[in-house]
C-alpha cells in the first residue's frame, strides 16, 4: 500500500517545482510543468503553504531589485547590474504575462493579504502592474457579463418524459449522429438572469438587509447594525467638491440620490439650485431628515423609497434636472449599471452632468484601478463622456475606530464628471 505520507510529500514538491520555475522565469519548463501536471485545479494557481505565494507572486518577487545589497561591489559595476534587472524585470514580465494566459487568477491573496499586483506595486514594477491591471479589467467584464446570464436547466421529470417520448432510431440513421444531436441538445442555453450578484467584500452586507436594519447617527459618522460605515465626515472635501462641479452656477436643478448623512445635500444647498430633489430608502434616515427639516428648506422635494422605483416615476412625469448625483450604499454593480444605462437618460437634461461617489475597490489599489477602468468602458458604451478629477485623501488611521471595515485605503480619491457624448 502507498504511503500517503509519501503522496503528500510529492504533491508538495510538484508545488515548489512550480514555484520554483516561475521564479526563475524558465516559460518553456513552466509551461511542460502547467500542461503535463494531472493534479485537481490550474496549476497556474498553486500555492506556497508557508506563504501563500501563487507562481504570479513568484514570479513578480524574483524581480525585487536587490542593487542595494550589492553596492559594495564598486561604481563600475553599476551600469551592468543596472542592465541585467531590466532583463529580469523584461523575463518577469513575459512570465506574468504567460501565467495569466494560462488562467492565473489575478487578485488572488498571499499570507501577507497581497494579490501579485499588491505586490508589483510594492516593488516598483510599473509595467508588470499595470498587465495585471488589464488581466483584472478582462476577468471583471467577463464576470460582469456573465452575471447576466443563467444556465437553462430542464427539470429532471421533464428529462425523463422526454427521454420516454424520443422515436426510436431511424433506419439509416447513425449512432454517431444521433449522439451528436444529443449533445447539443444537452449543452444548456443561456437566460437572462434577473437576480444582481453584489459586488461588496462581506456578503451579508446586502441592500436589503441595510434597509431594514438600525442606524446609528453620530457627529462624524453614519454605522448600519454591524458597524459598516454608510457614510463619514471625511468625506466632506470630496463631497464639497462634487457639488460645485455639477452645480457650476446657481438656479440649477439637482437630483441626489442617497442622503445618509446629508454631506453633499448641505453642500448643495449652498450652491442656491432652483429645485432640489432627494431620494432616500432608510426609514431611519428619513427620519432624521425629518428632524433637521429638510423637508422645510426652500425648493426641497424628499422622494421615500427605492430609486428604482422613484426614478421611472419621474421621467414619466417629465421631470428633469441639470445635475445628478449616485451615492448609495450596498447595491452591486449591476444596479449602478442598471442606473446609469437605463434611468439616467430619462431624467438629464441635454448638457447635464452627473457623477457618483467613486468608492468601488478603494480597499485596495489596484482594484480601485481596475475598477475605474471597467466603469470608464461601460460608461463610454452606454453613451457618457468621463472626465476625472484627482483629490488627495487625508490619512485615515484614525477614522476606523468602531468601523468593522475600513472602506477606503487608497491614497487618492478620483472624482467623476459624466456628461451625455456630443
């Protein structure tokens, strides 16, 4: 009997063979190693057990520049070890570029919570970045696209009545050919799926749930039952911002949905629109609104419940703004889609602009990155022009006290400004 001690053993050693390779860069062996390995998985996808490194990370960590350590071996060699890490970086980059084709996954996270992109960003590798990037913008379109589809699958029964039902064989006709109708007719057609799949870190952090849970109002933060932060006072320049690059000049009709702590809605008003219209779902929210009387102030309408109810609502009463802006909390990013492909254009006017709370990702860098790109394709195909604005954030260390997660670590916010083409 084999000793499956033994077998755990070479399952290991087939690991750091991998690892190994995509360290050194060898593709032609790599490549041997990936399509000639019968273990269970994409062995483009294999982990370290010690560090969690996939070959990616593998790969990228070989081109850690370590000029440095080797200053003291004189000036003159400078320029060759200068000219021997750009071969490394160029090999690192191929290799990462060969891993990905073969379906390495891009985010995926080492024991040091960092997926290889974390990783080449550490290390300076701008190019080997920004493929992993693009890899990311790929797999994120696919996904996206994917989410609006379901297999089509036949009842069992319904199987079994058909199976009862099916003619015999016609004389002529051969086994090969019957077999190949059966096989088409058993590769599943793709529907519509009318269910979003959310795009936020912890699952249960869902839109209904947060509408039926609890809020907790305090000066310079807005928590739901679980402590996730719906919206906090640091956010304020960026919120200030945005209000005077869709209201440019008074007497303009505004449109905000998501009020929370009502940041922007205050800025708002201090750029004197002629109209200006909320949407709010949380019956607690709307409650404090209530209680600060912004149902009183001058040209303020309050709209109770779902934009997606409200929305459609409007644009058949033929009501129309100069300016919008998107801030909800715990919708995926189908409904943002939804949002902007299909209400948006009922309800801007010709020359309007509209923007949204650019917070998609910004737990990690590069998937704020990927984000933007995938937004700026869709935006761009559902007929907007994007310009963007960068703003620096303010060190946040402090800010996440009592917050179960901290929502924002990027160091730059990218404010959005979205018109319709010309």
């Amino acid at each position: 009997m084999t000793d499956p001690t033994t077998l755990d053993v070479n399952v290991d050693l087939n690991i750091q063979e991998i690892l190994l390779v995509a360290s050194n860069h060898d593709i032609p062996k790599l490549r041997l190693l990936i399509r000639d390995n019968a273990q269970t998985g994409n062995p483009a996808n294999v982990k370290d057990p010690e560090t969690g490194f996939t070959p990616l990370h593998a790969a990228i960590a070989a081109c850690e520049d370590d000029s440095e350590e080797n200053n003291g071996a004189g000036a003159a060699n400078g320029e060759g070890q200068e000219q021997e890490q750009e071969k490394v970086k160029q090999a690192g980059l191929e290799t990462v570029r060969f891993l990905l084709q073969e379906g390495a996954i891009w985010n995926d996270l080492d024991l040091n919570d960092e997926t290889p992109g974390c990783l080449a960003r550490r290390l300076g590798l701008g190019e080997i970045y920004e493929t992993i990037v693009d890899a990311g913008v790929r797999a994120e379109l696919l996904l996206n696209r994917l989410d609006g589809y379901e297999p089509l699958i036949e009842e069992e029964d319904e199987d079994e009545e058909d199976n009862e039902e099916q003619p015999e064989q016609q004389e002529g006709e051969t086994k090969e050919e019957t077999t190949a109708d059966d096989q088409d007719e058993a590769v599943p057609e793709l529907v519509e799926a009318t269910t979003a799949v959310t795009t936020d870190a912890d699952a249960e952090v869902t839109n209904t749930n947060y509408l039926n849970s609890n809020l907790t109002f305090q000066n310079d933060r807005l928590l739901d039952a679980d402590q996730n932060g719906v919206m906090m006072a640091w956010e304020s320049d960026i919120m200030s911002r945005s209000a005077k690059n869709l209201l440019p000049t008074p007497n303009l009709r505004v449109l905000n949905i998501g009020h929370g702590m009502g940041i922007i809605d205050t800025f708002f008003q201090e750029q004197s629109p002629s109209s200006h219209h909320i949407v709010e779902a949380h019956p607690d929210v709307l409650a404090e609104m209530k209680h600060k009387g912004w149902h009183e102030k001058p040209g303020v309408t309050i709209h109770e419940g779902k934009w997606s109810e409200v929305l459609p609502a409007l644009a058949q009463e033929g009501v129309t703004f100069d300016a919008i802006y998107y801030d909800t909390f715990a919708e995926s990013y189908a409904d943002f889609k939804e949002f902007f492909s299909e209400q948006v254009i009922g309800i801007l006017e010709e020359g309007g602009r509209w923007g949204f709370f650019n917070g998609m990702g910004a737990d990690r860098q590069i998937s704020y990155d990927v984000y933007q790109k995938v937004v700026e394709m869709d935006l761009f195909e559902a007929g907007y022009d994007v310009e963007w604005e960068e703003i620096p954030v303010p060190k946040l260390e402090g800010e996440w006290s009592g917050v179960k997660r901290a929502y924002w670590v990027v160091d730059n916010y990218r404010l959005p400004l979205c018109k319709f083409m010309e």
